[in-house]
C-alpha cells in the first residue's frame, strides 16, 4: 500500500534505490558479460554444475522482481513528468484558443467595416492631405477660342 503523505518513508526510499541501482546493474553490458562467464563455468568445472544452477534459479527468482520494482519506480518520474507536459500543454492550447478568438474578432470586424465602405457610394471629393483637394468629378474646362480671331 502506498505512502498518502507526500514524502516517502526511509524503507520506501531505501527500497526505491535499491530497486532502480539492480536494475541499472542487471541492465548494463558489465552484467551481460559477467552471465555470459557464469554459463561457461560448467564447462570448465563440470562437477559445479548442479550448484551453479541452483546459483543461477536464485539469481533469476531476485532479478525479476527487481526488475519490475526498478521499472516501476523509474516509470513513476516519467509518469509525473508526462502530467506535467499535459498540464502545460493543455494551458498552452487554451491560450492559442484564446487569441485565435480574438484574431476571429478583430477579423469579423475587419470584414464588418469592409463591406461597409464598400457600399457607400462613391465620393466626389477625395482629399489626399488637409491642403489638397482634388475634385474627381470636375471634367476638363474646354479650350478657350483664340481671342484674335474676327468672326464673320
């Protein structure tokens, strides 16, 4: 049964690091060879045989459990630090929403005031700066008749 409190016992916390320290060892080459010239004893020392299998179903019957208890406590970092990630991540996703409805704002209101100027007519008078106005309406004055000219 687990601890409720927040801080392990000293049992837990002695059996944690016992538990992860057998199995990095059971996990690294360094045991793999050790195993590997364990095996071959019995070939060396036929009479050994029996021992060393006894030897070796011990040693089975202690590094599974082992194993699984090292897994475990190691998942358990992984697991809180996944519930981390999500946490911050679904904070992450709230706030994208969040502007994404002020862009979808900003853009219903662009679009509003587009199609309203859009549908005003057009103007008469369009004034570049506050001294410039230039009338779009007014067609070009008709050239003046030369003045020295007699008529007949």
């Amino acid at each position: 049964m687990p601890n409720p409190s927040n801080k392990p016992s000293l049992v837990t916390y002695v059996n944690d690091r016992i538990a992860v320290r057998m199995t990095i060892i059971f996990g690294s080459i360094w045991c793999v060879y050790a195993f590997l010239v364990f095996s071959l004893i019995p070939l060396a020392a036929p009479a050994w045989q029996n021992t060393l299998l006894y030897i070796s179903n011990c040693i089975q019957l202690v590094a599974l459990p082992a194993l699984m208890v090292g897994n475990a406590v190691l998942s358990r970092g992984t697991d809180q630090r996944a519930a981390e990630d999500h946490a911050a991540l679904i904070e992450i996703l709230n706030d994208v929403r969040a502007e994404v409805g002020e862009l979808k704002t900003v853009t219903n209101d662009l679009a509003r005031k587009t199609d309203e100027v859009a549908r005003r007519p057009p103007s008469e008078v369009l004034s570049i700066s506050d001294e410039a106005v230039i009338n779009v309406t007014d067609e070009a004055a008709p050239a003046a008749a030369p003045a020295s000219a007699p008529t007949k």
